[in-house]
C-alpha cells in the first residue's frame, strides 16, 4: 500500500519536474515558430542562419571549443593519471582546486586575465590572436570541473596502478604506457568530457564579450536586445547543439554498456 | 648455476620495515615461493625484483647484471598479477602480443609467437576476445600467456591464484607447474597459501614481518620447521611448553606426562623450558606394543573432514588435535572417554624460536 502511494508520488513529482522544465521550453520553441503572421514555420531559424555574423560566431566558438578541448585533454589526461599514480592523496586538493571556477564568478576571472595580461610584459589584449590565446586560458578554467571529473571517474574505473605497472613489466615506457593503455581505456570519459566542455564553450558569453571576441554568446545578447523571434530561434537552437552532445554521450555510454553484457562463463 | 641473487635487500616505507636483510639465491629454472601472512614483506620482495619498488638498501643481481636501480620496462622480467591486469581496449591475441609489439618484432613473428603461447595454455579459440569475455581463470591464463610471451629470464607471479573459486584454482596451479617446467623458466610465486606452496615449489621461503623465517623445499619446511612461526603457519600443529629433564637422551616432561624426542636439545640443560611442536598426523592411538612416548588424555571433540578426523584431546592441561584417516574400519573412542595417543620421537620437534 505504501508502495503504491510513494510510487504515485514519484510520477506526480516526476511529471511536475518535467512540465517545469518542458513548457517554458514549448513555449520558447512555439514564439520561434510564430514569426509570420498567423503562419507557423521556421521564417525565424532561416534568417538566423542567413545572417553571416551567426556563421562568424559559430565559426569561431566552434573553434575556441576544439582547441580548448585539445588542450584541456593534454593537460588533464597526464595530470590526473600522475596523480592516481604517484599522489593519490591529492586527490581532494584537486577536487576542491578544479571545482573553484563554480565558486569565483566568471567576471572576476575575466577582470583577473585582464589585467594581469593587458599590460607588460605581456599585453596579449593588444592584437587578436593573442587574445584568443587568453580566451582559450579562460575557457580552459570554465570547463576545468568537468573535464577533471569526467577523467577522475574514468580512471577510477580502471585499476591504473596495476595495467601501468603490467604494460611497464612487458618493457613499455611512460608515455607507452599513456598511448596505448590509459587513453584507450578512457576514451569515453574523455569524449564526456569534452562534449560537456563544447557545450561550454559554445554559450559563453562573459568572456568573449570583455575581450570583445566574435563568438556565439556575445552574438546571441545582441540579437536579444533588438531582435524578438531569431533570439527564441538561437536559444532553441543552442539547446540542440547541447542535446546532440548529451545525445552522442548516451549513445557512446550505452554502446560500451552493451558490449561488456556478453559475457562468457568458463 | 646462480641466476637471481638478492643481498642484504632492506626496505621501508617511513618508520616501517617492510623488508629486513633479505638473501636469497636462485637457480636457473627453479621454482621459489614466498610463503607468509600479509604484511610479511613478500609482495614487496617481489615488486622490488620486477623493478616497482627500490630497496633502501642492498642489491638484486640477475645473471651477475646488478638489476637493483634498472627500471621496470627494462628489466625483461615477466609479471601476473593477481587481478590479472589484462588490458580491457586489446584482445587476448593483443595483449599476448604487446610485449612484442613494444619490442618492435616483426609481425609475422608477433602472430606466430602469439600463437604458441595460446597453444601453450589452451586458448587457441579465444583470439579475438575481449577480456570482459572471459572468465577469471581464462583472463589469468591468458596474463600468464602475455607474461610468457616476451620470453623474460623471470617470472614474477604476485598470488595469481588469489581471486579464482577452489576448482579453477587447483586445475590453474597445476597448470602453471606444467608450463613452468615445460619452458625450464625461473619462477617466483607469492603465496600465502600453504598447499600452493607446498605443491608447486622446488623450495619456499616463509617470511614474517620482513624477514625471512626459512628457506628450504617443501618436505623439510613442512617436516621440519625451525622456528615457533613456520611450524604454526605451515600445516596445523599442536604445540605445547615442556621441560627438559635429559638433553642427551631427548627426556622432556610435559605436565608430568614423559615424551622423547630424537634431537634439537643441543646446548640444553636440565630444567630448561623448551616449546616442542607436533603435527596431528603423526600422533596414532596405542596400540599393545606401542611403549615410547604415550600420553594420556581426555577425548573433548571428534570432528569428521572427510578423508581425515579430527580428534581433539585434552593432554597434560593442553589441547591436542590428532588426525587419523577416515576408514570404514575406524574405532575411536567417545567424547569425554580416556584414551591413550602416541607419537615418534622424530614426531616431537624442538622448536628454536
């Protein structure tokens, strides 16, 4: 009886949460349709995609998005597994290190790169490249809690000190050692975090629009302050491009889950 | 012919002592197992001659190359471990293979050696699979085929045996013996399991709290255990403090009751207090003829293991258990009954420590 009556409230809760989160959702994506009078269609979505500074700002996080996924991986993919290897007991320090970017607002870390790097010795605020380079840094930062854990749980998942020590008796060297074993048996948690990172990157606003950057989320404020149906148009749009990357994350999770299901009995 | 040797090897981590002054020497194509309880240093001993750990002090030699300061991925030493450490992305032809494929080999020499080795341990059909497609025993073989394969002057096994159920485990010990004669290859086998031991060893080591207790093949550390720890972890043993009253003529008292015993009262005296041990096998209930070394006691407890029972008697304050194979014929007395056992003299071993 008590069953029955908790599983009743599961469902209300369950279906209350998904209303709360699916209607405004509905109702943004049914604005974005309404654009030509008394007509329902996509008039919104095709001068979003018509427009080239969409294209521009696309590009460019697009970009940003991959290199910082580059090199978030080259950084963290040794960090961690030096870590699990060498000073395990640093693991909490890295998780409170890594989890500071939740914490320290975005604008004072923009304000922080600011002035630590618009002046000498390194004024990389005067020429553009340069500055990507420090909005590469920052998106480094932002997307740093997921990137740490989505590795720190991939590697919880595999006995790290003993496949090292294994590939290491059959004459491997270190970086052998990373190549050939760690970094297979992690890729899906390198792609989970990556995928999180892209979605990141690709929304955000506060750094590219201080370091006047032409990427998607600066674009997307603008278009909002003077423009009513393309700004439902983005965001729907932008929810897509992070659904698609949850969506691949499942598929690749869910892939692997089935695979390891067949198992033979000796 | 000496091909490991390890000298005054000492190892500790902080204030603690793993390993305390550590010599062994090794022939080629001999099968050494390291017997202790956890905590013995004998994983450690092990990690230090694959190359995992650096001892504090002393030196590993092997085939007269000092080996101790060498990295692990240059030492041609074979490892298992006891979780198998298979790796999960390659198949168990690639993980036969890697150690080849790392030494940069030929292909078709990495397929044909690949081959032997699943040929060697019975896994001929299991090229393709993955490692979560095998059972336990089938995921240690193939580790075993992959330690094999890079053909190592050693082979470490670190309690390989450990994670298997009782059946898979004894076919895999004797499957392990048969490959290791059958390639004559050095082996050292971590164990703190004493059949494992005793079964698959040209000679244990038995370590306690880093240092090594004896050395010495399976009848004599079984038979003869020199010391209060390598009798009591070897086999089960009753064991009992008595009183030397003739150190030549091997007379001891025990609560009043005499025993003999055939040695090891040298630089004894009179009146000295001595621990003597005796395994539950070698004690018989009298028989009309029998005269030396008969105690008498109080039958507590018979308990039936199958082949053997087990009686447990109260003897001179102390408690004996006595073990006589299980047969049709067999008459024993009954629970609170006196009854009358005896031993050998050789059966009563004077203990050193």
């Amino acid at each position: 009886m008590n069953g029955k009556r908790s599983n009743i409230f599961a469902i209300f809760w369950g279906m209350a949460a998904l209303l709360y989160f699916f209607v405004p959702l509905y109702g943004t994506f049914d604005f974005s349709l309404r654009m030509e009078r008394g007509v329902l269609g996509f008039k919104a979505y095709e001068l979003v995609f018509a427009d080239p500074r969409f294209w521009q700002g696309f590009r460019y996080s697009f970009t940003m998005a991959i290199i910082t996924i580059v090199i978030s991986v080259s950084i963290f993919v040794p960090t961690v597994y030096w870590m699990y290897l060498k000073i395990p007991k640093a693991r909490p320090i890295m998780d409170v290190i890594t989890i500071l970017p939740f914490i320290i607002p975005g604008i004072v870390l923009v304000f922080g790169l600011i002035r630590t790097f618009s002046r000498p010795p390194f004024q990389l605020t005067l020429r553009s490249w340069t500055t990507d380079i420090l909005m590469v840094a920052g998106y480094i930062i932002i997307s740093m809690p997921y990137m740490f854990r989505a590795i720190d749980v991939g590697m919880r998942s595999i006995d790290v000190r003993t496949l090292t020590e294994a590939a290491q008796s059959l004459g491997s060297s270190w970086f052998e050692v990373l190549k050939d074993i760690i970094i297979p048996n992690l890729r899906l948690a390198i792609l989970g975090g990556a995928l999180i990172s892209f979605a990141t990157v690709m929304g955000e606003l506060i750094l590219a629009d201080f370091l006047v950057r032409p990427a998607l989320g600066p674009y997307m404020v603008r278009i909002g302050l003077t423009k009513a149906y393309e700004p439902a148009a983005l965001a729907i749009i932008s929810y897509a491009m992070t659904w698609f990357s949850l969506g691949l994350l499942q598929f690749f999770s869910g892939r692997s889950e089935r695979q390891k299901q067949f198992v033979i009995e000796e | 012919m000496i091909h490991l040797e390890l000298t005054h090897i000492h190892k500790t981590f902080g204030t603690s002592v793993a390993v305390d002054d550590f010599n062994l020497t090794v022939e080629q194509g001999e099968f050494i197992s390291f017997l202790g309880p956890s905590g013995c240093g004998k994983t450690t001993t092990l990690r230090m001659i694959a190359g995992f750990e650096l001892p504090t002090s002393g030196t590993i030699k092997l085939n007269d190359n000092d080996l101790t300061f060498i990295s692990p991925n240059k030492r041609n030493v074979g490892m298992v471990f006891q979780s198998y450490a298979l790796f999960p992305n390659m198949t168990v032809a690639q993980n036969v293979g890697y150690g080849m494929r790392i030494a940069k080999k030929q292909k078709s020499e990495i397929a044909s050696r690949v081959t032997d080795m699943l040929s060697l341990i019975h896994m001929e059909k299991f090229t393709a699979r993955y490692p979560y497609q095998l059972s336990g025993g089938q995921q240690q073989r193939v580790a075993l085929a992959r330690a094999l394969a890079i053909s190592p002057e050693i082979l470490l096994l670190d309690e390989p045996l450990s994670a298997l159920d009782a059946k898979i485990r004894f076919e895999l010990r004797q499957e392990i013996r048969r490959i290791q004669q059958q390639l004559g290859i050095t082996t050292i086998y971590v164990t703190h399991d004493q059949e494992e031991a005793l079964s698959l060893s040209d000679r244990i080591v038995v370590m306690s709290q880093g240092k090594i207790e004896q050395i010495g093949n399976p009848f004599e550390i079984y038979n003869f255990p020199k010391t209060r720890f390598v009798a009591n972890f070897v086999g089960s043993l009753n064991t009992a403090e008595v009183e030397v009253i003739d150190p030549q003529k091997g007379m001891l008292d025990m609560n009043g009751a005499q025993l003999e015993t055939a040695g090891g009262l040298e630089g004894k005296s009179k009146g000295d207090k001595v621990m003597i041990a005796i395994r539950p096998e070698r004690f018989n209930f009298v028989s009309e003829e029998k005269k030396e070394n008969v105690l008498e006691g109080t039958v507590e407890n018979i308990t039936f293991l199958g082949s053997v029972v087990r009686v447990q008697m109260s003897i001179g304050g102390s408690s004996f258990n006595m073990d006589t194979f299980n047969r049709p014929s067999l008459i024993l007395p009954k629970i609170g009954e006196p009854a009358q056992v005896t031993c050998s003299q050789k059966a009563v071993l004077v203990l050193t420590d």
